[in-house]
C-alpha cells in the first residue's frame, strides 16, 4: 500500500492511501483515517505509565481530558512495562515514556502501529527531557501541551493547526510556541471531542487486542527498535524541523506499517 497525504488543516497533515484534498485550520483534523478497533462504544484504551514522577500528573491530566470523550475511556496503568528508552509498545496499549533522549531536536513523539490499512494495534509517546530540562520547556504549560498532544495523535487525530505563528486555538492539538495563551494550548477543546465522535462513529467487526499475525509482530519489532531518529521513523512525508512538525512512514507492506509524528524543538 502506498500511503499519501491529506491537508487536514493549515499546515498540518495526515497520511491517507487515497487522494489529496486540503481543508481550512480547525476543519477535519483526523489523523487520515486511523483508528483503534473496536466493537462498542465507549472503548477503554491504556495508557502504559512508563514517566518518572515528575510527568506523572501530566499523564493523569491527558487522560482526564481525553476521556471525557464519549467514545473512548482511557485509563493510566502502572507497573513495569519494558525499557524506557525503547519504549517498546504492547498490542492494545499506549506507551507513554520520558527519558533524556539527547539532542535529538525534538521535544516529542507519538507513533501508531497500523495493521490492515486503517487500524490502529499498538502506540508509543516519547518526551524528551532533554529539552525538558531547559527553562524554554520547563513549564507547567508546555509539559501540558506536549503529553496532551502526543496522547491525542494515538487517539487517530492530527494538529488542528501547525503554523506556529498564528493565534492560539485553544486546544492542545493547536502548535505553538506560547501555550499558557491566552487562550490556553493545555487541553482538548470541543472540536477535538467532535473529531473524536466522528472517528468513532462506526463500529468494527473485531477489536484491537485480538489482532495477531505476522504482519502484526513486524510493526512491534519495528517500533521496538531505536526508534528516537529519523532514520528509524521511515520516510518524511510531510514538514520539517524548520516548521515545527514532521510525518514520517514506514511502510512495511500489506497494509501495516508505522507512523511517527514528531513535534520538533524551536
């Protein structure tokens, strides 16, 4: 399969296996149309706590806000879930890692494993405390901003709007540079829930935790790979450095491949 590319919003994008179409800021900005499966409504989704103490609240905080979507519950679990470096994502979860990743330029990432064309199977969050650490991030608004919208991406959604220079939307899928706003880029707005409905508004035939397969295996040992470079994301379709945001696709055939948003550091 050949993934494309779909405006979705001014400046941001999503990867489709269809055609191109583009649309005004705060339109559509599903991520394509990729989606966790399911069989009702609402679906519980984890969210794997694999942050030190110091991401904790923010975790919780994204899952509060997330959840109050009526077409998905997401639910923080704790224990020891693997590396956090690799930050190796489980069938039917969510990773959610922090670590000093390095200079690696960017603040973070959030990947989706795609099985069968459209469905979302397994996902990871990476923060890089890198830059964290610098008094430019280091602040209750951006901390909200980054996990809020890398846990969003999963969800199957992309940025309302990526040009950094425009007025806040007030919702963390909005990029920008000043999150405290006013208005405040720190969590879902209504927009973001009515995306959701319209993700979710079909239902699926099976759900993502029953999917098994070879297919399957190869986009966990893809994603569990190092995965903190460009190198390992696959290639850039779509942004830059420069502009803040990049897609990445790692096509693995068959339908299955991963997809890596990453939000860059300015």
């Amino acid at each position: 399969m050949r993934f494309r590319l779909m405006a979705a919003g001014v400046g941001a994008t999503a990867l489709i296996a269809t055609a191109l179409t583009s649309a005004p800021a705060q339109a559509n900005h599903a991520w394509s149309d990729y989606h966790w499966a399911r069989t009702s409504n609402p679906f519980a989704l984890k969210l794997d706590n694999n942050v030190t103490s110091g991401w904790s609240s923010y975790l919780s905080t994204a899952s509060s806000d997330w959840t109050k979507s009526d077409k998905l519950n997401t639910s923080v679990q704790s224990g020891s879930f693997g590396s956090k470096s690799t930050c190796s994502p489980t069938t039917g979860h969510v990773e959610v890692c922090n670590s000093t990743y390095g200079n690696t330029g960017w603040l973070g990432v959030a990947s989706i494993s795609i099985t069968t064309g459209d469905h979302i199977s397994r996902a990871y969050v990476k923060i890089n405390d890198t830059y964290f650490n610098q008094a430019q991030y280091n602040t209750v608004p951006y901390k909200h901003l980054v996990m809020c919208q890398e846990v969003g991406h999963t969800l199957g959604l992309d940025h309302q709007d990526t040009n950094q220079t425009n007025p806040n939307l007030g919702t963390c899928m909005d990029y920008t540079t000043n999150p405290a706003g006013p208005p405040s880029n720190e969590h879902p707005n209504s927009h973001d829930y009515a995306e959701l409905d319209t993700i979710y508004a079909h239902l699926d035939s099976f759900n993502t935790p029953t999917l098994v397969g070879a297919a399957a295996a190869e986009a966990d040992r893809a994603q569990g790979a190092s995965n903190e470079t460009p190198a390992a994301w696959g290639k850039l379709i779509e942004g830059s450095a420069s502009r803040g945001a990049g897609t990445f696709v790692r096509d693995l055939g068959n339908g299955n491949a991963t997809i890596t948003y990453v939000t860059w550091a300015q």
